[in-house]
C-alpha cells in the first residue's frame, strides 16, 4: 500500500485534522465524498475535514483488494481503489461505501496534489 494513503488513513481515524491538511499540496484539490463543493484552498480542506470530524466517531477503512496505481512520471503516482467512511448519524454509525483517486508527488513534504472520493452509487433497478 501507498505510504501516503496509509499515513492518510491514520491520521482520519484518529481524528488528526492538523495532520491530515499536512499532506496536501498548498494548490491541491479535493473533490470530497459528502460536500458537492470543490475544496481547492487549505482553508476549505480544512474547512471539509473539521465539519467530518464533528460528525462523531469518524473512521475509513481501505478495500485493499480494490487498491490499484501507476506513476506519473518520475516522482507523481496515481492510486484508486474503495474504502468505507463511517461515522455517527443520529447516534448510530453509518458505513458509506465510497471510490477514491489520490495523485500524489514523492518528493513532496505535501505529497497530495488532488484527491477525488465518491459514494459508490447504489445500483439501478430495471
């Protein structure tokens, strides 16, 4: 697994905000899973990830069967895959299945430079 997903995924579960908006890049974007807004400022991804925090109980948890990437170039990777986002809704958990691309540089102190995540659509009946 990516060592920045693994780092990322660390620092939701424990609720270390400050450490999440660590790993993205000052002129990153997130197209976040439960937000139609895009977050392309440190201020709104900090903004999306403190409103997720205070919704309680807040964890993700990683398909690693579904993991996938490539690079870019010499130093960027692309990794996707599905992971869960639980957290509490009237005071019980909820589980949002949901699809995720990082592209992260390396070489970078910020290594994200965008994040796309999105609840995995219930399927159509016919």
């Amino acid at each position: 697994m990516n060592t920045v997903l693994q780092t990322w995924m660390e620092r939701v579960n424990a609720g270390d905000i400050e450490g999440v908006l660590e790993l993205y890049d000052e002129s990153a974007t997130l197209l976040p899973t439960f937000s139609p807004q895009q977050a392309s400022t440190k201020a709104a991804i900090r903004d999306y990830f403190e409103n997720l925090a205070a919704k309680g109980a807040i964890s993700v948890e990683l398909h690693a069967d579904t993991l996938s990437g490539y690079q870019i170039g010499n130093t960027a990777e692309c990794v996707c895959g599905n992971y869960t986002f639980s957290y509490e809704v009237d005071g019980k958990i909820q589980s949002f299945a949901s699809r995720f691309t990082f592209v992260i540089d390396a070489n970078s102190d910020h290594p994200i430079i965008h994040h796309h995540s999105s609840q995995i659509p219930q399927p159509h009946s016919e």
